[in-house]
C-alpha cells in the first residue's frame, strides 16, 4: 500500500519538533504547518491522509480550519491535539466536524494509549474507510465481507 | 329663577308701571291742554274782534263829533285850520265807516248805511256852509248849520250810529262773558283734571311702591330663605355634623352656592373619611413602623449572618478564581511539559539505540584480539549498517536540538510558576508592599497570557509612575480580573475587525491611574449600573461567578480609598479606570468597607 502522510498543525514550532522526533521511525510520510493557512497551503500541494491541529493559534483557529477541511477534504481524518478541553465551541466541532481523537496536551505522559498508536489508528482508519468506499458490494452482503475480512 | 333675573324682572314691573303712569299723566294733560289750545283762542278772537269793532264805533262817534264841531267853529271862527281838520277828519270818518259797514252783519250795514246817507246829507249842508264861509257869507253858513234839516239828518245819523254802537257794545259784552265762561270753565276743567291726576298719581305711587316692597319682599324672601338654610347647614357643619342636609333645590345662584357648599360637604366629608383613614393608616404604619423595626433587627442579624456567609462566598470566589487561573496555567504548562515529555521519550529511543550501537562497539573492541581481520570487518560492515538504520547522525546532531528545546520548555514552565508566584503575592490585609503598577501589569498579562494571546492585540502605553504602598496581591487581582474582562469580551464581539485592549498608566498630582479599555460589545445600559454588584454576571451558569468585579471594587474603593470607574458605550467599548491615592491615608478596617457607597462612582457612558 502507498504511504500515507499525516499532517500536523501547530503554532508552537518546539512542539512540532517534538513531534518529528517521535514520528521519525513510523512508516508514514509526516508533515507540518505553523498555521491553519499554511494547513491549507499544504492541503493544496500534496494529498494528506491525516490532519492532527491544535486548536489556539493566531489567524486561523483549528476550529475553522477543521470546518474548512471538513468541507474540502472529506476524506482526511481529523484528530485534535490542544491543551485546552473545556470550551464547548470545541466540544461542538469535535462532535460536528466528525473529529476522530481529541488528544489533551501533555500527549506523552498521560496514561493510555501511546502518541504513535493512535495516529496509527487514524490511518488504518482512513484505510478501512476508503476499502468500505470502493468495495460497495460488500456492505450489502455482509457475508461476503465477513469472507473478504478473513 | 336666578336672584338677577328676579331682580330684573321686578324692576321691569316698576318701570312698565312708572310708563303706564306716565302715559296716563300725559293723556290728562292733553285733556288740559286741548280746550285750552281749542276754545280759549277762539273766544279770545271773537273778543278781539268785537273789541276792535267796538274801537271803530268808538272813532265813528269821534270822528263825527270832530266834523259836526270843526264845521261849526270855521262858520263862527272862519279859522282855515278848521276847514282843514274838517277835511282831516271827513277822510278818516269815511275810512272808518267804510271798514265798519264791511266789517259788519246785515244788521250792522242797515244801521251804518242809514247813517251814512243822514252823514251824505249832512255833509252836502256842511260843505255848502263852507262854500258860504269862503264866499263870506258866514251867516248863511251858520244858518244852514242851525237849520232843522240839518239837524233832522243829524239826529238820524246820531241815532243810527247810537244804534250801532249799542250793538257792537252789547257784542263785545257778549264776547266778553263767553269768553270769561270758556276760561273759567276751561280752568275748572284744568283744575279737575290736575286734581284727578294728583289722586292717580298718588294711587300709581302707592301701588308702585306696594309693587316694589312686594317684589323686594319676594325676592329677599327668596334670597333669605335659602341662605338661612344655608348659614343654619353652615353652622351645623362647623359643629361637626357633616351629614347636615341643604334643602335648597332653585337654581339660582343660592342654589348655585347651596350646591357648591353641598359638593363642598362631601369633599369635607369624604377628606375626613380620608382623615380617618389616614388616622387609621398612621396608626397602622406606626405598627407596622414597629413591626419594620423588628423585622430591621432580625433583618440586621440576617445581614450579618449574611456577610459572614458572603465573605465566605467571596472566599470561595477567590478560590474558584484562583481555580480558574490555575485552569488556564495548567494550560499554559501543558504545551512545555508536552514537548519536554515527548522529548524525553525520543531521547530514552536515542539513548536506547546509543546503548544498544555502543554494546555492539564493545562486544568489536573485545573481538579485535581473538578474531580474523576479515571477520571483524564484517562485524564493522553490520555495525555501521545498524548505525545507519539508526540514523545515528542525525540522532547525534538532533540530541543537541532535544536539549535546547528542552531548556525552552523548563524555562517556560519555571517562568510560569515564576509569574503565579509573582502575581499572587501574599494576600493578607496587613500585608502592604511598594508597587509599581507597570510591573503588575506585565505580571498579569503573563498571567493572562492563554486568555489574551491569540487573536488580540495589547497595546500598553506605561508612563513612568511613583510607586505606591497596597497589597500588590490585591490590585494585580483586580488587574487580571478587569484583563480577562476584556479579553472575553473582544472574543465575544460578532465584528471581524481586530480586537485590541489597550492599556495605560499614568499619574495625576493625586492619584495612580490605570485605564484599561477594549473594542468589545459594549455593556448595555440595563445592565452598568448593575455590574459592580455581587453575583451579578451576563455569563451563562457556571462560567462566571459575577463576582469579578465585585470583588475589585472592594478592593480599590473599599480597602485602597481609590475608584473603580466605568465608561461603557455599546458597539463602541468599555474603559475601565483605576484610581489609587499615591498617599495613602490608612487601611479601611472591614466595618468602614460595608458602609461605604458604591452608586457615586459609576459613570454612565
């Protein structure tokens, strides 16, 4: 299967370094931007599998950009990294935007499932998405995707 | 009937009398005067007539008398004079008898025109006897004038104009009593009808003054009466009675006033109904004075019970705020501890893949004795392979980069706990510090970062002030409550124009002033001069405590003898501004801080 790419959005470049050195042996192309606009700017360029955005930047917030990227980019699967949990303007899009994770900041020390798994995760995700999208027959014989599965 | 009309019309029966009167008196003097202009003139006429023929008798009988004697005397005398009076007189004696024989009824004419042909023949012998005189033959003048011819037609004439003078006196005698009669008749009439209109005049006069004394009587009557009744209501009203009844029931202007003392009655009545139960209310309010005080006395335990719970509550405040700051912190911390941890974590990979390359290196070094050349050269070809398959160069030059940011991240953290420390300087009353404001600010705005880092711009324009003495603890409070006042509310304005809040500092001869003002909504009228009181927020439940700001106003008005004002327009912005004493005077002690009037420093914008 072709690699995919994760994109990450972050204002704070330490982070987005941080980040780079976590991911540096996973087999997915990764890639990054300091802003929604530059997101967008990438979104454009190159295809992306995963967008993994923070939520408090200047300019463009990661509610908007996830709103924006919802519309254009219908099959990218979102994921959320913010330190911030309580607003409920965030809880709406999360909800609204079908944002896979939200993962709290710090990433690395809360018990649980590790950084690397769950953008793992959100890549067999975008892939067992685009296997249900092309293979239509199977969702109506569920027997034939149980066959297909094994 | 209204008094005036009465009044009126009484006059009027007085007046339609005086001109009935005085028609009559006016019909009886033309009765006076009618004969008196008819008769009376008539008679007088007549009297005057016969008078005048009376007077031509009276001249024929001179005039006679004058010939018969101026003829005689020229005969004796042949004096010319008499000649001439003669000739006088013949022409006057003929004028007179003419006008009387004209003048005269049939009687008369016979009587004078006798006369007058005995007077021709006299006059024939007359002038005869003149002719004598003149021819001077006196003699036979006298003769003839002494002849019985001459006197037979003398004593014709004489008798004839006797006659007729007799007659005329017996006319004008005649006139004369009828005339008397007319006058004195019309004179009794005069007199009778004088004496009639005294008596009428004097019955009009009794009878106008029965009308006027009984047209006055009824309306005095008509006035007294119901002003007795009045004055007797008046006075039963003056002793108390206000149901006393007025019987009065014209429309006149009694009536009017009886009505209006009436209407007065009842106000009277109703005032006093109204006096009672006021009386009645006093009393009640006096009770309930009582009453109101005690509930004030329960009222007063409550409040204090109440202020003990409410600086319980602010206590709390205090501590949700202190929560939420510490909320907002922890965020602030996340980001620096995330990167540190994520770090770390590489780091304990690279670490691990370092010790593991290092170990395969010692296990070379410890073969480089016993083994082949070509067998070690392997055993370095593999290792090299697992250091590239490491990325052990770039693990190496990253590790530097690890540590840098790393340092950052710490740096962060420690200048964040720096700040807390900074910003919650111990906040006990008697605590007083020096405190320069400038530096408060910078403290609260790192404090407030996460609030007002994104989207927001903060302009600060700090003048060079005095420091001053207060608890720094408090007022950087105040600071950040007023800050992320303003943060919120430039977040929540709908507009995409930039949000900014700017902040200044300055001082007066008196006071430290700290402006801070924001481009947000604006607060409505409805709400300004509520937002200083306790528990009272626009925010939905659960996100404010409404006691913000509070809070700050008991801090720099209550414990710092500033002001906290408010200049809000909506649409436009909100400033708020902190004045501090740069002397302070002393530390309010709590009972000083509840009495103190909060209403007189709200501004309304």
């Amino acid at each position: 299967m072709k690699e995919k790419t994760v994109l990450f959005v972050d204002d704070d470049g330490i982070v987005l370094r941080s980040i780079a050195r976590d991911l540096m042996d996973e087999p997915y192309n990764i890639c990054f931007a300091k802003s929604g606009e530059d997101a967008l700017e990438i979104l454009l360029q190159q295809e992306v599998h995963v967008l993994v955005t923070d939520i408090r930047m200047p300019g463009m917030n990661g509610v908007e950009l996830l709103k924006i990227v919802t519309q254009k980019y219908p099959k990218i699967v979102k994921m959320v990294l913010s330190g911030y949990t309580n607003t409920s303007d965030l809880m709406t899009a999360i909800y609204k935007e079908g944002v896979l994770k939200f993962i709290p900041k710090p990433w690395n020390l809360e018990e649980g499932e590790e950084f690397r798994a769950i953008i793992k995760r959100a890549i067999d995700h975008y892939n067992h998405q685009i296997e249900q999208a092309a293979r239509p027959e199977a969702e109506l014989n569920p027997c034939l995707h149980h066959i297909s599965e094994k | 009937m209204r008094i005036s009309q009465r009044l009126n019309l009484g006059f009027l029966a007085i007046a339609m009398w005086a001109a009935v009167v005085g028609h009559i008196s006016l019909f009886q003097l033309n009765q006076i005067s009618d004969p008196l202009s008819r008769s009376i003139p008539g008679s007088l006429e007549s009297i005057n007539e016969t008078a005048y023929l009376e007077g031509l008798t009276q001249d024929i009988r001179y005039y006679d008398e004058v010939l018969t004697q101026s003829v005689r005397n020229y005969a004796f005398t042949q004096d010319k004079e008499w000649e001439q009076r003669y000739k006088n007189a013949k022409s006057e004696f003929d004028t007179v008898l003419k006008e009387a024989i004209d003048k005269g009824t049939g009687r008369d004419q016979g009587l004078l025109s006798s006369a007058n042909k005995a007077h021709l023949a006299l006059v024939e012998m007359e002038n005869t006897s003149i002719e004598f005189v003149n021819n001077g033959m006196a003699e036979q003048a006298v003769n003839i004038l002494e002849s019985s011819s001459y006197w037979d037609q003398k004593r014709i004439h004489k008798q004839n104009i006797e006659d007729y003078a007799l007659r005329r006196g017996a006319e004008y005698d005649e006139a004369l009593a009828n005339s008397t009669r007319i006058v004195s008749l019309a004179m009794k009439r005069t007199q009778d009808i004088t004496e009639y209109s005294r008596r009428l005049v004097s019955i009009f006069a009794v009878v106008a003054l029965v009308l006027a004394l009984g047209s006055g009587f009824l309306i005095a009557r008509s006035i007294y009466i119901p002003l007795k009744k009045l004055k007797a209501a008046a006075a039963e009203i003056g002793q108390g009675n206000l149901d006393a009844q007025i019987d009065i029931k014209s429309t006149d202007e009694i009536g009017r006033v009886a009505a209006s003392f009436k209407k007065m009655t009842d106000d009277l009545k109703r005032t006093t109904t109204s006096i009672d139960n006021l009386g009645r209310e006093i009393a009640d309010r006096k009770e309930a004075e009582h009453n109101a005080k005690l509930a004030c006395k329960e009222l007063e335990k409550a409040n204090r019970e109440l202020k003990d719970m409410q600086s319980e509550r602010v206590q709390n405040a205090k501590l949700v705020s202190i929560g939420q700051l510490a909320a907002g912190v922890a965020h602030e911390l996340n980001t620096p501890i995330g990167f540190v941890a994520s770090n770390f974590e590489t780091l304990e990979r690279y670490v691990s893949k370092m010790r593991k390359l290092l170990l395969e290196y010692e296990d070379l070094i410890g073969q480089i004795q016993i083994s082949e050349k070509s067998e070690l050269l392997d055993k370095t070809s593999v290792i090299n392979k697992t250091r590239n398959s490491m990325k052990i160069d770039f693990i190496l030059e990253d590790i530097a980069g690890i540590f840098n940011d790393s340092r950052e991240g710490i740096k962060r953290v420690a200048s964040i706990v720096q700040t807390l420390r900074d910003f919650s300087r111990v906040d006990q009353l008697g605590n007083l510090d020096t405190y320069n404001i400038n530096d408060g600010i910078k403290t609260t705005l790192s404090v407030a970062m996460n609030e007002v880092k994104y989207g927001i711009d903060v302009k600060t324009e700090l003048s060079d002030v005095p420091e001053i003495i207060c608890s720094a603890g408090q007022i950087n409070q105040v600071l950040l409550n007023l800050i992320i006042n303003a943060a919120q509310a430039v977040k929540s304005r709908k507009s995409d124009q930039q949000g900014t809040i700017e902040i200044r500092t300055y001082a007066t001869d008196y006071d430290l002033v700290c402006e801070i003002s924001d481009n947000g909504p604006g607060i409505g009228p409805d709400h300004l001069p509520h937002i200083f009181d306790p528990f009272f927020t626009t925010k939905p439940v659960g996100q404010g405590t409404g006691l913000g700001l509070s809070i700050s106003y008991d801090i720099i008005v209550s414990k710092h003898n500033g002001n906290l004002l408010v200049d809000s327009s909506v649409g436009k912005g909100t400033k708020f501004t902190i004045k501090l004493p740069l002397r302070r005077k002393k530390i309010k002690n709590e009972s000083e801080v509840s009495r103190h009037e909060r209403e007189n420093s709200i501004i309304c914008g």
